[in-house]
C-alpha cells in the first residue's frame, strides 16, 4: 500500500510538472503570435498608405501593383484568422 501511495504521489508530481511546462509554453506560444500580429498589422497599414500615396500600375521601379495588393489581401486574411486572439 505504501509503494502504491508513493507511486501515486510521483505521478501527481510528474503531471504537476508537465502542467506548468505546457502552461509555460502557451503562454510563449499567445505572446508570440499577439507581436506577429502587430507587426503584420502595422505593415499592412502601411502597405495601404504606400499604396495610396503611390498611384499607378507599378510601385518601387518594376514591383506590379498587384503584387503588392495580393500581399495586402494574404495579410488582410490573416488578420482576420488572429481576430479572436485577446492580446
């Protein structure tokens, strides 16, 4: 009886630890994707500025200006996939 006790102790330690290790890594894993997403957020505003202050069919020399409104729609798309993340 006593080996089961001190075996059973040994696993609620063991879990306790893996707990706090998958906390641990949640809590890195939340706070790395709130800076992805105010990073991307603030390329994509200034993509639409650059945009706006840059009219024509090419922007940067011989950057297509669709190449850069296909880069504001994946953005804008992955914006709206972290919506519901609480930062």
């Amino acid at each position: 009886m006593k080996g089961v006790v001190i075996f059973l102790c040994f696993v609620v330690v063991l879990l306790s630890g893996l707990t706090t290790y998958q906390f641990q890594e949640g809590q890195e894993a939340h706070e790395a994707l709130c800076a992805f997403t105010v990073d991307l957020q603030a390329r994509h505003d200034n993509t639409v500025q650059f945009l706006k202050d840059n009219p024509g069919d090419f922007v940067l020399g011989n950057v297509p200006r669709e190449t850069l409104e296909a880069s504001l729609a994946n953005q804008a798309a992955t914006l709206v996939s972290l919506d519901g993340l609480t930062c």
